[in-house]
C-alpha cells in the first residue's frame, strides 16, 4: 500500500469516527437522584451527567452543565422559581442560570462541520486484474461520488434532526419563572455556567 493509500484509509477513519449523535430526550420527573438540598420546607433534588456522545463533549468544550431539576414546595405559598427560590452553591455564591436560548446554541451540534466528509469525494476504489500471475489490468471505481456526498447528507440530516430534539426538550422542561404552588412538585432542566460538578443548595427568599 503506497503513502497515498495510507492518508486516505486514515482520513476515513478519522471522518467516519465523527458521526452526528442522536439525542435521547430526557424526562425530569422520571430520573433517580442521589443529591438534594432544603430550606424552609422547600426541597430540591438534582442530577448532573444527563447527555452523551457529541453534547457531552459541547458540555465539557463549553464549560456548560445541563442539569435536572425537581423541587417540592412544601411550604404554606405558591414560589417563583427565580424570584421567590433560588440557587446557590456550598459557600452561597449565587448560580448562573443560562437562558434556554444560550444553553442551546452551546450545546446544539453544527450540521456543517459534516460537510467535510465531501473530502472523501475524489477517493475511487482500485481492482487488479492478473492472469498466471502477472498483473494485466487495474480499473478504478468512483466511490466517493457516493460516499462522500452520502455520509455529509445523512450526517447533516441526523444533527439536525437530533438538535430539534434537544431543542423541544429543554422548551418543554423550561423551569424558568414557573409558578410552583404549594404542596406541588415541579421539574425541570437547567443549564450552568460551570467547570465542575458543584454541589447545589436551594434558598427561598
């Protein structure tokens, strides 16, 4: 195998190691936590570590943490979550909460980044030819003309078809401003601004 061979078979595998990710749609209300906070019988559970594969690495390249929220209001009033609860971490600094908006375009995959898979366009598939031994036709094949467009299409498909999905699940779980009465248990996803895996503390105002 040349040297020419050699850069095109890893480019390929470099290329088709960064396929899109899809987007499995979290549900609040349904996870198990393990961290909780209180005050003033207001009660809050969280988890962090809820996306995977290409959103995992945007929280990490970001410096965002989605995470998942549930707080029972226990007390004798209804609560703002924003206004009347808020978040803070272990020594009382107040968290960031990001708008849904900025949480998205952090995280959301950039369908365009698969347009470099068109680089495998040009590649063709050589055949040899040999009778008694002796090599007595080489023919080519266009491959990329399919490969190439194909893995960009499918690619830019799936991203975007999974960043929708990222999209409504953080419209449908929007906790920001939301009434939580009294006696009522509401969740929510949220996004931070944050390095680590902080411990969060609730404080009612």
């Amino acid at each position: 195998m040349n040297l020419k061979r050699i850069i095109l078979s890893l480019t390929v595998l470099v290329l088709l190691g960064s396929c899109a990710s899809g987007y499995k749609a979290i549900n609040p209300s349904t996870i198990n936590y393990y961290s909780s906070a209180a005050d003033k019988s207001v009660t809050l559970q969280y988890k962090y570590e809820l996306l995977d594969k290409k959103y995992k690495k945007k929280e990490v390249a970001k410096g965002v943490r989605l995470v998942a929220i549930k707080i029972t209001n226990n007390s004798n009033e209804d609560l703002v979550f924003g206004d009347d609860i808020s978040l803070t971490y272990d020594d009382g600094s107040k968290l960031y909460i990001m708008d849904n908006d900025k949480v998205y375009s952090s995280l959301k995959q950039k369908p365009a980044t698969y347009l470099w898979y068109l680089l495998l366009t040009p590649m063709n598939l050589y055949t040899n030819k040999s009778q008694n031994g002796f090599q007595t036709e080489t023919s080519s094949t266009p491959i990329g003309l399919i490969v190439g467009p194909g893995l960009a299409g499918g690619n830019m498909i799936a991203a975007t078809s999974a960043n929708k999905k990222f999209e409504q699940n953080l419209l449908d779980y929007n906790i920001n401003g939301a009434t939580i009465k009294k006696g009522e248990t509401v969740s929510g996803l949220i996004g931070l601004r944050a390095d680590g895996y902080n411990s969060i503390k609730i404080k009612v105002n």
